[in-house]
C-alpha cells in the first residue's frame, strides 16, 4: 500500500499509523523495481515472490514515538549519512 500512496498529496495524513516502532525487511532499489513490475502487470505474483526471494534481506528498525526513543542509550546510536544524493558506506557513530 506505501507504494501505491500518493506522496504529495498524501502528506498530511502523516503520521500513518500508532506505533511505537516497526521493524522489518528494508525495501531497497531492487525490491522497488520487482514492486513496481508486479503492479504494472509485467510480471505475476508467482515470478514476484521468487525474484524477492532471491534478493538479499537487510532489516530495519524505525522509531516513531518517544516513549520508544527512550529506551535507545544515544551515546552509542550508530547511523548512515546521506549526502549527495547517496547513503555512506560505513556506520558512523551519532554525533549529538
């Protein structure tokens, strides 16, 4: 359903749902492209599946409240940086 959402006219439906905090399988490039191919009708549900299958799995964890925000010791928070239009290959620890 994220994407099938309208971005700019759907803004201020955020925030999205009531959760503290998600996790789960990142949607990267690759993904994306298999997404988009399904809901353009250039490949099944069957050939869907089996192409995400085959694509390497990294997670994430996102946090969306305070009360879950809490729980995380901001000293040793390790981030990417996007600059430029890209993400930086190594994790960097959070300057506060």
């Amino acid at each position: 359903m994220n994407r099938k959402r309208n971005a700019k006219s759907e803004l201020m439906d955020e925030p999205r749902h009531t959760h503290c905090w998600v996790s789960g399988p990142i949607a990267d490039d690759k993904i994306a492209d298999v997404v988009e191919n399904y809901l353009a009708g250039d490949i099944n549900s069957v050939e869907a599946i089996a192409l995400a299958r085959a694509l390497p799995q990294v997670f994430q964890l996102s946090l969306h409240t305070q009360s879950s925000l809490s729980v995380i010791d901001e000293n040793s928070v390790q981030i990417k940086q996007f600059k430029d239009g890209k993400w930086s290959k190594d994790w960097v620890l959070r300057k506060r």
